[in-house]
C-alpha cells in the first residue's frame, strides 16, 4: 500500500518529533483523526508527563491526553530508534536567535540527524518551525538525501509553518488554514493529503521556500507596524498627542487599516524572533531588509524610553529614581498569559534597577521570576504593597485589574498598555 494510501486509510503511522506548543496539539489533531502517533521529545520529564496523561500546554487538556495514551493511540517517547516505525515526522522544535540575533537552527539539525538515520521508504518529513527561507532545501533535503533514498520518491519533504497562537480561545490548530510546501508535486501531494485528514483547509503552495517565507512576512508584518506605531507614540509624545485616541479614531477606517499599539517593546518567541531570521538570509542573499531592522531598533529602543517616562512621573512628585520603589505591574509578554519569554517587562525591571530602585512586581500568572541570575517573587497587590511604592508601571495589563484603584492608592503611575483610557489624573504618565 503507497503512503497517501495509508494516509488516506488511517493506517498510517504517525511521528511528531518536538512536543511543545506546536507539537503536541498537533498530536492530538492527528489522534482525534483516528491515527495512530507516536510523540518524540528529548525531555524525559515531559515524556513521562504526558505516558501519564497530564498535559503542560494549556490548549491541550490532560483529558484527551489520558485518554489518547489508554487507547493506545498515543505513545510518548524519548526513543529516537522509533523514527523508523513511523510513516512521517512532524519537526516541531525550537528556533531562537543566539545572543548576535543570528538564526539558531541546532534544534532543526539535531532533528534531522535523528530522523536522518532511521529514514526509510516510504517515509514523509515536514519541518514546522519557523525559519529562513531555504533551510528546507538547503539544510534538510542534502542531509536527508545523503542517505542514497531519493526526495520525491523513496521519500517526501515539506516545509509547513505552524502558526499555533497560545492561548488564543477561537483559532486553534485544527481551525488555522495550514500553509504547505512540498519539495517536489509528489511531496506536495502527501503533504497535503496527511493535513487535510486533520485540519479544515489547507493551502499548498508551489515550493518549501515559499511556505518558509509566508510565515516571516506574517510576524514582520506585525513587528514593523507595530515598529511603525512605537515611533508615531514617540512623536506624539513630542506633541502632547493621545497616540491611542489617535490610533482608535484611525481604526474606524472600516477598510485599509489595522490597528497596532504602542508599547514597552516586543515579547515571545515570534515576533522578536522571526524577522531576524528574515533580515539575516536577505543578508546572505546580498539585500538589507532595512524595515526589519528599523523595526527592530525602534521596539528595541521602548524599555528604556518606559525608564524615562518613570523618571519623569518620580521628578514631578520630586523623587529621584534612586531610592524610590517602583512596582512593575503584569511581566508577562502579553496580557493573560504566563508565559515571559523576551517580555520588555523584564528589559524595563533591568533598566530601572541599574537606575537604582528598588524594583517589585506583581502578576498573578507569573509567580516568580529569574532576573539577571536572581529570583524575584512576585508580590501581593494590596493596600499594604501600594502604601510603600511611589511609583507603577503597567508593563502588561492582565484582566481582573481594577487598575482606577491601583491609581488611587499610588502617588504617580505610567501606564504603557492603555489600561486607564479615560483617565486625565495628573498622576497618571502613558507611552
Ligand atoms: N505587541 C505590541 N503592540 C501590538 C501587538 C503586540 O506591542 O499591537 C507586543 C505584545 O505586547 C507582545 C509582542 O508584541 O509583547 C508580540 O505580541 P503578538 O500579539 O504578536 O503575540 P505573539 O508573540 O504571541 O504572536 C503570535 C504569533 N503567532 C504565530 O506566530 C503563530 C502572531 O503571528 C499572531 O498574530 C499573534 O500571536 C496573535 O495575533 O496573537
């Protein structure tokens, strides 16, 4: 029996190789489709979470994980020796940027290896994280090809951005077009077949490249519009201008127009991340994508604009920063979620310490928090906190915050998320 028809007949055996936010969702899809997946990840603690049917990724309750594991449809592992079981693998790993804003594709390459040495005819790849564009046929096929097996053939290969967004309560991964690439029409079509038994539409495009560059111009989009309203609120500033009654009267263009917000700068690990892997291959193909990188500097420049706004609120109540305590409200990189990875939250803690404050935090997703190798706790938001800070910083506005009563209790107050729109108390200082 070929692969798509294995595929088609649910006989197929799946492989999903990295179970985080993108891969163990995916798991589930493709369990809830009837097949049978088995689940690899180098985290044996997360392997034995999961064998006994509790999920760590907040989209994916421990219940379907439990039940997927008894009916023995899904089988976690740290076994990389069952890649050869499975009819295809679903990489779904980390790409971060090292510390010179250079793409890190160890993950992608340590994957492969493992894949690479258990790979059999017929068996489909399709790499998920987000990357430059090439490194699907630059990177991966030569590796996989070096086996003597044959792309389009012996076996097939594509490139699928996961375009998985935490935490988000109406587009999950059964219900977000899933955009694909395969190397060759036959890759394509395998490729296209295995997702349209799981997920509602899928979308080929002509080539991996392509699908790698759909996801890049999807978060550099974002990063650079919202480079582009960073700089209007800089501008504004200058003016005297509410940038957000600006940017809320512009969003009732019914057509043309998105709506960004200005901020203490860009978190997570998408939009901070992507278009640097974006800017770097445009580099090595001899173009300077100038957007991006003017994206970058200006987002990268808000923290410590945050640092000079909370100076200035101290000097009108004639406080220097020093010695003052500031309470930084909500650090997580975006509101009602736990999740700090790049916050500017953490950036604006930094920056006020090293002004020297005394800086606390509350947010009541993050309980504590690593901060130039020192562990912070965060704090209760009561009368007897608030009594001793003298100045907050709205670094990221959770719900459930009634932020008019944090602004009674506080002598001066920025707010950088527009928590307190219509407030025009002297106290208060906005991006
Ligand atoms: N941010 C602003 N102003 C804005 C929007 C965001 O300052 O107008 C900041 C946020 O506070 C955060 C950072 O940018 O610190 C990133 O925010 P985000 O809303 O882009 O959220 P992410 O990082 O979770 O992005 C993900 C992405 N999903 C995928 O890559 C699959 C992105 O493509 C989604 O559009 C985004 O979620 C979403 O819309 O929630």
């Amino acid at each position: 029996m070929t692969l798509l028809a294995k595929i088609e007949s649910r006989e197929a055996h799946l492989g999903v190789l990295g179970l985080g936010y993108v891969g163990l969702p995916l798991v589930m899809e493709f369990c809830k489709a009837g097949f049978k997946v088995t689940g690899f990840d180098v985290d044996a603690a997360r392997v034995g979470e999961l064998r006994d049917g509790v999920s760590y990724i907040k989209d994916v309750p421990s219940a379907e994980v439990d039940r997927f594991v008894k009916e023995g449809l899904f089988r976690p592992t740290t076994d990389f020796d069952l890649l050869s079981e499975v009819d295809t693998v679903n990489i779904c790993v980390p790409t971060p940027l090292r510390k010179t804003k250079d793409p890190d594709v160890s993950y992608i390459v340590q994957a492969v290896s493992e894949i690479k040495e258990r790979l059999h005819a017929p068996q489909l790849v399709l790499l998920e994280s987000t990357t430059y564009p090439g490194t699907t046929v630059e990177l991966v096929l030569p590796e996989l090809e070096a086996t003597g097996l044959k792309v389009g053939e012996d076996f097939f290969l594509g490139f699928s951005p996961e375009r998985v967004d935490p935490g988000n309560p109406q587009y999950q991964t059964k219900n977000i077009p899933k955009v694909v690439g395969g190397v060759t029409p036959a890759c394509s079509e395998v490729a296209k077949a295995l997702y349209s038994t799981s997920i509602d539409t899928v979308v080929p495009v002509s080539s991996p490249q392509v699908a790698e560059m759909v996801k890049l111009l999807e978060n550099t989009y974002r990063s650079v519009n919202i480079g582009l309203v960073n700089e209007l609120a800089l501008m504004c500033n200058k003016m005297d201008i509410n940038v957000w009654e600006v940017i809320d009267a512009a969003a009732t263009k019914p057509f043309g127009f998105m709506p960004f917000y200005p901020g203490p700068g860009l978190g997570g690990h998408c939009i901070p991340v992507d278009p640097f892997y974006l800017s770097w291959k445009a580099r090595a193909s001899g173009f300077e994508a100038r957007f991006i990188e003017l994206a970058g500097v200006v987002n990268g420049s808000m923290p410590d604009y945050v640092g000079t706004l909370v100076s200035q609120a101290l000097n009108n109540i004639e406080r220097s920063v020093r010695g003052s305590r500031v309470l930084a409200l909500g650090v997580a990189y975006k509101s009602d979620i736990d999740d700090v990875r790049e916050s500017p939250a953490l950036d604006v803690i930094e920056i006020l310490r090293r002004m020297g404050a005394d800086v606390v935090y509350h947010d009541p997703y993050v309980s504590s928090l690593r901060i130039e190798d020192s562990t912070m706790e965060s704090v209760p938001l009561n009368d007897e906190t608030l009594s001793g800070v003298h100045c907050v910083v709205v670094t990221t506005a959770h719900k459930g915050i009634d932020y008019e009563w944090v602004l009674s209790k506080v002598p001066t107050l920025v707010d950088t998320r527009n928590c307190l729109p219509h407030s025009n108390d002297p106290k208060l200082l906005r991006i």
